[in-house]
C-alpha cells in the first residue's frame, strides 16, 4: 500500500503498477527459442547482462529466432524490461524505438496502458522504492533470487494526471540528458586517447619516430627505447580488509568513507553502499584522480573518479617516476594489449581469478621523451574526464533526491507551456 502519511494531491491516484499495465509477459527460452549464436543473423537479443551492464545495442548478441517468435517477442518503443532472476534482480531499461531485437525469459516485459506514459513508469521503476520492493518481493534461495509477475504488479504507486506525467519526465529527463551528454564526452576523450596511446607505444608512430627498430624481448622496439617490467615503473598499492563486520550500509558519521569492492567498480564514479570508518583504512584513502584497478574476481576493471577506501581485490596505481603521468598510466591499464595480457599471466582458484602475480611477468616498451610528451598532452583530458564524472555524481544525486519527491506529489511540476 502507498504509505498513508503521504498527502496525495486531489488530482492524483493511489494505486499499483497493475492498474499501468497493459500486458506483463517473460521472453523467449533462452536455449530452445533465442539462443546466443557466433553469427551475424540481424537480430539481436536482449538478455539481463545487457540491461545490468547497460550495453549498447551494437553489442548485444546475435540470436536465431523463428519468424513467428521474432513477432512475439520484438522489442518496440515503449516497452519496459525488469530482469526477474539473479544478482541484477529488479534492474530495467525502456526502449526507444523499435529494434531488429528479441528478449530472452530472464526478463520481463511491461507494455503500459493509455492511464500512463512509459517514460513515467520507467522512473517509477528506476525508484529507491522500486528496488526496496523488488528486494522484499524475491524469491527462492539467496544465490538465486527471482520475481512472480503477480508480485511486481502489486507495486504501490500514485498516478497523477498524464499532464503531470509529462512535466515529472521532462524535469527527470533533463538531468538525465545533461549526465548522458557528459558519459558521451567521456567516452569521446578516453577514445582518443587510446587511439594515440596505440600508435605511439605500440604501432610505435610517434612523434619523431625514424623508423630505426632494434630486437628485445618483447619483439623490434624503436632505438632508444627500452623494455621494463611494469612493476618497476608503476606501484600497485594493495588495499584494506576491515572485515564485513564493520560494514555499515550508511555512512553513521563524517569518520565513515565509502568502501569499494571489485562489484562496486563496473562504472566510472559509481558510489557504493558500503561505508566503513576511516581509521580502520590505515591511511589507505584514495581520491578521484587516483586509477584503480580489480586484480581478484572480475579482473582487469579499471575505475577513476572516486573516493573512500578499497578492498585487497584492488590495487591504486601510482608511478614511480617523475616522467610517467596519470593520463599513461590510465591509458596502459586500459589498452587490450595489457589486458590480455593480464588475463594470460593470471592463475585461477576455482572459478575466481587472480591477477596479484600477473603483474611481475607483464613488461612495457617505453621512452622517457615519448611518455612526458604524451602525459603533456594528455593529461589535461584526463583531468577533464575527472570533472564530469564530477558533475555527472553532483547531477545524479540531484535527480535521486528529486525523483521520490515528484513520483509522491511532495514537489509539484506543471506542463510546461508551448
């Protein structure tokens, strides 16, 4: 039930997500109906990892479906999707516009009737709320949680006129347009960088290159540069482990600092729900300059722009010398070279791998004059790609804060005149 001390404005109705719903329904069997293929077939597949990871449409997988389910489960405008089993459990994704796509059955698919806008519903679901709900409404074991369709259509909600709607997304959407433009900016510059980061230090056409190699162990190098281990030019600062007894899912006082883990590094400036206090870090604070990257579990992340401690699964890079920048540094650790590199060196207990000992067999060509120029020139974008991270946590918590306000009537919005 809607929490009834509330005031719900006269215009507005409280409800359930039932009464929004036109149809809710699960996809096609992952195995049997829209199995992953390695070909090119023109039709993707929507699956949970897609949503929970937010991948581009370009890479989703490739399916082979029959012409009758390609009809049935067709993504189209509009449309919502609610991952209903697993660790990503509750998470959702509107569609823009029709899709040469399907859905597999780890999702479900809302089509919203005419008493609502998709754009609304999606922010419900996009809701603190939301995801409290789905958390006291899943079932099964606790490594396999799932959603009933009945259960999630019980979801308390108000309607307000579609008027309202309207003004409640253009205000939301805004934001969200302001912070997508940064991520979009961020990629563009980290883009770039990479492309030169590859034809400077491993094409090796750079700046006054003469095309005069010489042999070393990693293959002809240019003359005058020379081979290291990456342990001798970069430290890998090994976290803390205060221990999941003094773990708060608050921060209880100004002692408390956020604490990272290897999941709570899948996106750049992402802020966990976790917050230790800061004597038990032993000096171990990290700031948003500062490059972190996963060597334990999911290997390889790289992660900028946050702050608080890390867990023994993470390493803060920092150089050891004067010519190295952190615009290199952020570069080399994201370059498929060093990541596959990463991946071969990097032993296995059980299914979880460990990347700790990679980093000793891993070794970098450079040249001192090559990589202050490329810091020079690149750093000044990193530090860029810093501040809208920056705006992009300053913009998200201003929308977080607005959201539940607008989705109870506690802050008005009218349609905005013509």
């Amino acid at each position: 039930m809607v929490d009834q001390t509330i005031t719900i404005p006269k215009e507005w109705k409280a409800s359930t997500l039932e009464e929004v719903v036109l149809k809710a329904s699960t996809g096609a069997d992952a195995i049997k109906r829209a199995p992953i293929v390695n070909l090119d077939t023109g039709i993707r597949c929507l699956r949970i990892q897609d949503v929970s990871q937010k991948k581009d449409y370009k890479n989703w997988g490739f399916t082979s479906v029959s012409a009758s389910d390609f009809e049935k489960f067709q993504l189209k405008k509009g449309e919502l999707f609610i991952a209903r089993t697993g660790a990503s459990i509750g998470v959702n994704l509107i569609i823009n516009k029709d899709l040469n796509a399907v859905f597999n059955n780890g999702l479900i698919r809302l089509r919203v009737n005419n008493k609502s806008i998709p754009e609304y519903v999606s922010y419900l679901l996009f809701s603190k709320s939301f995801k409290n709900y789905i958390l006291s409404i899943s079932q099964g074991t606790s490594t396999q949680p799932n959603i009933q369709i009945g259960a999630l259509l019980r979801f308390p909600i108000m309607i307000p006129p579609i008027s309202e709607q309207h003004a409640i997304v253009s205000v939301l959407s805004s934001l969200d347009k302001k912070i997508d433009l940064l991520k979009e900016q961020n990629k563009t510059l980290e883009a770039t960088a990479q492309t030169i980061f590859k034809e400077w230090f491993v094409n090796f056409n750079f700046p006054g290159a003469t095309g005069k190699m010489i042999d070393s162990e990693l293959g002809e190098i240019p003359k005058g540069w020379r081979v290291e281990k990456i342990s001798d030019i970069f430290e890998f600062i090994k976290g803390s482990e205060p221990g999941a007894a003094n773990y708060s899912n608050k921060k209880l006082n100004n002692n408390y600092v956020p604490f990272y883990r290897v999941q709570d590094i899948s996106q750049y400036g992402d802020i966990p729900n976790i917050y230790v206090e800061e004597k038990l870090l032993r000096g171990k604070i990290f700031s948003p300059d500062d490059i972190l990257i996963s060597l334990d579990g999911t290997i390889g992340r790289v992660f900028i722009g946050g702050t608080g401690g890390h867990s023994g699964g993470i390493r803060r890079v920092v150089k050891k010398h004067d010519l190295i920048k952190k615009s290199l540094i952020f570069c080399f650790l994201k370059s498929p070279k060093f990541q596959s590199n990463l991946g071969s060196f990097s032993g296995a207990e059980t299914t979880i791998k460990h990347a700790g000992g990679a980093i000793e067999h891993i070794k970098f060509a450079l040249n001192e004059d090559v990589c202050e120029k490329f810091g020079d020139t690149f750093d000044p974008l990193f530090y860029k790609a810093i501040s809208n991270i920056t705006q992009i946590k300053t913009l998200s918590t201003l929308r977080d804060t607005l959201l539940p306000k607008l989705m109870t009537g506690n802050v008005r919005v009218r349609e905005f005149e013509n």
